[in-house]
C-alpha cells in the first residue's frame, strides 16, 4: 500500500469519533456488497433513510448484509416520527426488534413534539437500542437560537443519546446550513464551545460542508448523510488526498 | 412489516394508476437486479431514455431482465424521432418486435413534426404496441398555450394512445416545469380540468416536483422519468414516511 | 442492431481520438462489472480520481477487473502531487508497478510546481508508463492566460505526454470553465489554433459541456471526468441520438 506517504492519523474501527455515517436510500443487494468491498473499512453506521425500510422488499437480507460485515444499521427518524404520530412506540420496537436492528434514530425534523417528550422517548429506546438522536427542523423556516441547539443537545446526551445528529438532511440545506448549503459558522462554533464533537455527528451530504468540517474539527470529526458513492471520497478529504484538503494536510 | 402503521391507499400492481415510470439511461446488470430486488412492487414500466437502447452493449439480457419480473420495457421517444427523420419506420418496427419490446413512446420533443403526422405515427404503432405519446417540447424556448397542450393530449389518447406523458426530460426544466424546475402550476390546472389524469404520465425527476403533484393529485398520481435510486424514495414521498409529505398524510 | 440508421462515423477501438476517459471515485466489483457489460466499447480508459486508490479496499481486483477487458487504467494526479511535496516519486513508481497500472496522470492542480520541475516529472515516467499529464488550476481564482495554456501544452507533449488533460474537475467549474459551468470559448479556439485536438483530453462532467465539444469539434472529440453512469449517455451525444445533439447529426 502507499504506506510510503505521511497521512493524517485516523482512529481504527470501532471508532467512537472519525465516524462516517452513511445513507442507504434504497441500495440493492449487490450495491450494499460493492460499497462494504470498497469502502468496509471508512464506514461505521448505515442509515436506512426516513421511511424507506418501510417500502424495501429486501430488508432482512439488506440488514443482514450490513451486520454480517460488522456495519450497524439505523433506521431513520422520520419513520419514528410517523410511529409517534399514530401512538404505536411499543408496536415500533417490537418491529424494529425483530429485523434485528440495534440503533435507531430519534428526531423530531417534520413532527410537533414537545422537548420533554422527547426525552422520554429517548429514554424508553435506550432500554433496547443504541439510540442517535436528531436536533434541527427539515423546515428551511424553522430556526432555532444557538443557545436552544445547545440546551437541546446537552438534554438528549443526559436522556442517553450515544451521539446526537446536527441536521443537514440529504440536501445541506435546512439545519445547519443556510438555504445555499453554507455552514453556518457561528452556531457550529458557539455549539463547540459547550459539546464535545466526538458526541456530535454533523451530517454533512456536500463535498463543501464536509471540507468545512475537516479543516475545523480534523480528519476525525464525525460526519453524517453520506451518499454511498462518496464515501471513498470523504475518506481522501480526511487524509489530503484530494484538492480540496491536499494543502491543509500536506 | 409495519402494518401497524396506517398509510394511504395505494393500488397494487398491475396499476393503471400509481405509476411509477422509471428512466433507465446505461444501467448494468447487477444494478437491474438490485433495482428489481428492492423496488419491484414499485415500479410500473422502466424507460430506455432517448437513443441508449441503439448503443447499449447487452440490450437484449437487460430487456429479458425486466420482463422475467413483469416490468414493461418501452423506448425512448428520441429514437424514434431519428427513426421517423430518416423515413425508417418500417425498419423500427421490425427491430423493436425482435427485441420483443412491447412499449414505444411517439414524442415530438426535437424534430418538427406536423401534428397529424404524429398521429398517423401513433396509430400505426398501436397495431404492434402499446404506445405512450409525449407532449411537450425539449427546448426550454418552445412554449404551447395550455389549450393546446389539451387539443394534442385529446388527439394522441384518441388516436390510440395508452398513456399520454407530459414533458419534463431528465433535468425537469422544461415543458411542464419554468427553467428553474418550479411546476407551471396554471397549465397543469388546465389540463387537469380537461382530461383524467388516470390517462396521463407526468414526467417528474426532481423531488420538489413530486412533492408537488401527490399533495395536488394524491398518493396514485403517475410520475415518470424516476431515476433508479429515487424509486424508494418516491414511493416513500406517495406514503407520506418522507418529511416532505409526513404532514400531508399523518 | 440499428444498422438501418445512418449514424455518425466514430473511430473504434483501440481509439487515439474521440476517446471517453471515464472517472472512478470509488466503484465497487459488481459495478466495474455493470460498467463494462453495458458500455465497454464505448470506453477508452479509467481513471480512478485524485487518491481514491489509496484508499480502496480492492484496489488489485479493481485494475484486474479492467485490465482483464482491455480497458486500462490511470491514477489520479492529485496523489502525485501529494507523492511530489513529499519526495518520494520514486516509491511511487514502485508502487505504481507493483500494482501493474500502466498510466499515470501528472498534474499540478493543487501544488505549486516549477513547470520545468513538471516536465522532469513526466520526462522520468514516460520511462515505465504512459504519461497524461494535465494542465489547469483545480482553483477557481487560478487563471492562465491563452498563451501559458497553450505553451504548457506544447513544452508537456514534447517532454513525453501521451495526451494533455484540461482541467474541469469532477464538477466542470474551474479550469476551461467558468464558475458557472459554461465553456470558455475564447480560449478553448486558441488552444485549437495552436495544438492537434486529438492530443489533448478535455475534462467535461457536464451534459452541456460534452455537447459543446461535441458540436465544436465533431463526435470524436476526447472528452474525459467522465462519470461511470453517464457513458452511455455521452455516446448517444456523440452519434445524434439524445435530444441536445440530434438536429446536429441528423
């Protein structure tokens, strides 16, 4: 291999930061096959996004693929979000329990949900899954001050959260981000001075973001929303082995 | 599955309405397989865009691929367009029915086409196929007034025309879309009070486009030109487990 | 076939002109496979972008896979550049061909590197492997003037290079691109005054800008950051058969 060259560290698998997080929007069998020959060794969690787990005719086998390469499989927020909406929490994870799935995502992006409701969903979910919960609307309209960012995120770590979502969607555009997918630079920074980013995944779908984020945080900053198709990519901007990065790095 | 959860109606396959019609432009045929594993139930017929069929290397395999699934296979409408410049009809015909290719498409997009000459095309190509005509013009200068956008859709459906499509091509800009992918919302209205839209295809590759037209037209809205990796995501959109449409449904 | 259609004239295989240099950044085996199932004549050579090599996880059974059905493959220039600011292009031959790729790309995209240092690279290579090297700044503030551009591509062919590379990167903004994406016509014809098309490579991601070079310089035009799944697609532009260059050819 290129061990000839000096790169950044990164952290081995398991990583608890350094963690890329990908999104299967409805990968087929040979699809999840190809990405875990290529790239097994730069992915630490699949979600399945939204509601697609729901329409997938394959999803047993899909899940099973996944864990037998030793990837974890989430399922995504929205979906819950549709489970909570229709009182069924219980039947959800007597569901999700049987694909045997073990991470499962908590958010409310779409949903009214009061906070400390929440928190108690989060709570009932620890006692069966590793739980990722979400902060920050889908809504472009929706914006929260940095302060609640912060209070929110504080709240859904101590409610058990393993590591909590920064939105960004499949767009880079709501969340975090401005409408044009920019950072926004000022919350990022005022929500790194009260939470360590190791217990932070910041998803960040477009090759600008996830730059941003590697010459703010480092090679091993957690990054989430990956399309499968650039997660070799993200691999390379963490290492300075594309443009993009090369000169911070190298 | 998640039959606890209750989702809007959605027709079974075979459907005359709910179409999902899927624009496959050059895949292979692992990536036919996996789109058929996941997505079968959803998807409707599958498009071979414009010209590819004539220079894709296993087209016969791909074809039987499908069809061993039950999905229809049609052509491009841009094929045929060369075809009928160059007064190959005949020579088409036979080519398509060697293939065993059951589905044409008759579309007007580039060339100059006089309108009743579109029709005789149309109603010969119904002896041997089915045929879905396209209305609408590629070139984002070319813009038809909504009455006559409903004079060409009433005389291709009467002419023999199983479906109708509306123009949208793959980059959703133009057509029955402005230059920046936003729906002609007036136009769309005029159509839809002349003609069921059951008899109609529109064509919608953008997310915010079919966003638009389940929340006008409901979950069994026919769509067309789906990109293969969207066909979950679509279906997911029609069951509202996508924020986008969550609160439209839940 | 469609042999009952008059199609443009396009060179075959082995090609020297109206080449498609197509980018990998990260397909798996099943994918390669798709690839070359459904458009291996349409294929001249794969580059596997930037460092993406180093970080594939199969990358021997990956130039095998090409190898195997004549296509060849080329590293990316970016993990030269990254070699070169480390001083170890020699280890990097070695590796090189200890991997039994036989194209190199030499770029000085994202260094700064003395042209003459440039041209002592490619002149070292061209003795184990054939050499595309490319010209263009991968910044979009970075601007060369006509005369530089076509200077560096004379002095680069004459220390060795197969073919020069323009610079578009994967997203077709910089280099012979506007930010917008629109081809920078007056240089381009000044590059053509001055230098043989067919020695020279033009990156062109875009839909829009293969159609550019393809009405500008003819069918067999060499276009290259070619994505995997838009092969096909580009051919049809090539012989007439997408909507955007029928009325060219036809």
């Amino acid at each position: 291999m290129t061990d000839f060259l000096t790169l950044p560290e990164r952290s081995p698998k398991p990583r608890t930061t350094g963690i890329t997080h990908v999104l299967d929007k409805g990968l087929g069998p040979s699809q999840v096959q190809d990405l875990l020959a290529v790239a097994a060794g730069s992915i630490d969690i699949v979600k399945l996004g939204w509601g697609t787990a729901a329409v997938t005719n394959n999803l047993p086998a899909k899940v099973a693929a996944y864990q037998e390469r030793g990837v974890p499989v989430c399922l995504g927020g929205t979906l819950l979000e549709v489970v909570l909406k229709q009182g069924k929490l219980e039947d959800y994870v007597r569901w999700v329990k049987g694909l045997g799935i073990d991470h499962v995502e908590v958010s409310d992006g779409t949903i009214a949900l009061d906070h400390d409701e929440k928190l108690a969903v989060i709570k009932r979910l620890t006692k069966d899954f590793t739980v990722l919960s979400e902060v920050g609307s889908k809504s472009e309209n929706v914006i929260f001050a940095p302060k609640r960012w912060v209070m929110m995120i504080e709240k859904e770590l101590d409610a058990g959260a393993w590591k909590v979502i920064t939105e960004g969607r499949e767009s880079g555009t709501v969340g975090v981000y401005h409408a044009d997918g920019a950072v926004k630079e000022g919350l990022i920074d005022e929500i790194r001075d009260a939470i360590d980013p190791g217990q932070l995944v910041f998803e960040a779908p477009g090759k600008k973001q996830q730059v941003w984020f590697i010459k703010h945080f480092g090679s091993d900053v957690n990054l989430g929303n990956i399309a499968p198709e650039e997660v070799i990519s993200l691999e390379t901007l963490r290492l300075g082995l594309r443009g993009d990065t090369l000169l911070h790095f190298h």
